[in-house]
C-alpha cells in the first residue's frame, strides 16, 4: 500500500519483481460497505469484496511503476477481465518487460459455483462472474497472458470452515493443473502445444530457469506421461494433498497421468 515503498523496489531491483495486485484500501471500503447492508457475509460476496475494480488499480499502479524504471514485472493470478487490457502481445515472451499469470481455477470455475461449493473455492484473488473466465481464455489464447499457475494453497479443511471472516482463503490445486487443461483440450479449447507452451516453455523463459522447460539433449528430464484416453475422477481416495480435500472431488477428467519424471527421476 506504500507507494514509496514501491517506487524504492522498482528503482532499486535489477530481478524480476512478482505482485500479487489487490488493492487493500478498495477492498476494506467494499467490505464495509457490504456489511452494513447484510449482517453476515457469505462465500459468494467474496468477489464482490475483492472485486474487479480493486484488481485493475492494484494492477495499472505496478505496471506504471514498472514502466517508469523499465523494471522486469510479472503480475501474478490476473482474474479480471479489465485487467486484461494493461498487457499485450506484440512482441515475443522473451522480449518482454511486462508479462502476467493466470492461475487454472480462474479458467474453471466461476462465481456461480460458490453456491455448491462455497468456501472450498474461496481464494485470492476471489474467483469472479462468468464473462471474466471467458476473457481471461481470449488472453490466454492470444498471447496476452504468458503463463498458467496453480497458486497452490493447501488449507486443512478445519481452516476453510467457519463465517467469511475466519475461512482461509486459497485452495489445493498441484494435482490437477494438466489434467484439467487436458479437459479442456478435449473440449476443444487449446490445442495440446498450447498447454506445453504455457506451462512448461513460457514458464522456463519468464523466469529465466536453465536447462528446463524443454524436451531437449542437455536437459533436465523433467517428462510427464499421459494417456488422453484414459478417463480419471478425483475422489478422496486418490488425493495425493496431505490437506485431504479438493474442490475437483468427483470431478472425471478425460485423461490420466501415468508417471511423472522430475531431473530424470
């Protein structure tokens, strides 16, 4: 919230800086405002505390900083479909200054799922209405997002009960990025490279990462084997997250995992 403080890392900073952009000050107003209109607040009213607008100030402040100093910036987690008009694609990921993340919850679920699932999908930034998703899969798409995340956040399942106030915001999500995005292959989506490209390649080359994020002689052999026609449903059995749950239980994928290899092992 201190913008000189900011000023001072983006001089200062010769790295690559990562934001997370909320913007407090936005979010503490909808919040109270919100209160005073209903005395308890419910999973749903999570998108409209952390809201679009709080999203796209947090994100267009960052961005100018960044471009003041010519810093190296990715904005992580972009959620909004206003936000989206602050990046571009004009120039190659490896010449850009700017770049930005989204994470795979924001491209699956919408704010129409909080009614069955609550808090289970309570995160930061808040999963939003429907039109955000569908911008967000146009940006992936055309290259104006360069990156897909997980934002991994394995609360236990006593952490996500309770009022508003006291559910941990953040889901468990390590498990299922590939096979969700396999899901949405076969739907026609994106296109099997394309889901190399932004969550393997472009990952590598955004953050500089040597010898990694390629099939290539001289390359860490970090390889995952799948079988697209081999169906899989998450259930409670099978959740490799010590946190025991996830918001995807149920959920039948089109595709299985059969071995992952990390540095060849």
């Amino acid at each position: 919230d201190s913008h000189s403080a900011l000023d001072k890392v983006f001089r200062e900073s010769e790295m690559l800086i990562a934001t997370h952009c909320e913007d407090e000050r936005i979010i503490k107003a909808n919040y109270e405002r919100l209160k005073k209109e209903k005395a308890e607040l419910t999973a749903s009213d999570h998108p409209l505390v952390r809201d679009e607008e709080g999203c796209f100030e947090s994100s267009l402040i960052a961005i100018k900083f960044a471009q003041k100093y010519n810093s190296r910036l990715h904005i992580l987690h972009i959620s909004t479909e206003k936000e989206l008009q602050l990046f571009g694609n004009m120039m190659p990921l490896k010449e850009k200054r700017i770049t930005a993340e989204v994470c795979v919850h924001h491209l699956h679920f919408t704010a129409d799922d909080y009614e069955q699932l609550g808090y289970k999908i309570k995160c930061n930034p808040a999963i939003k209405a429907a039109h955000n998703k569908e911008a967000l899969w146009k940006a992936l798409l055309d290259d104006r997002l360069d990156v897909i995340a997980t934002d991994h956040a394995p609360h236990t399942w006593e952490e996500k009960q309770g009022v508003y106030e006291q559910a941990h915001a953040g889901l468990p999500l390590v498990q299922h990025p590939l096979l969700l995005m396999l899901h949405y292959h076969k739907q026609g989506r994106i296109s099997l490279e394309k889901i190399a490209e932004k969550m393997s390649h472009a990952v590598a080359d955004c953050f500089q990462i040597e010898n990694r994020g390629y099939i290539r002689e001289g390359y860490f052999a970090d390889l995952v084997v799948i079988d697209n026609s081999l169906p899989s449903t998450v259930t409670n059995e099978n959740i490799l997250y010590k946190c025991g749950w996830s918001p995807l239980v149920n959920f039948t994928f089109p595709a299985s995992i059969l071995s992952s290899f990390v540095s060849g092992n």
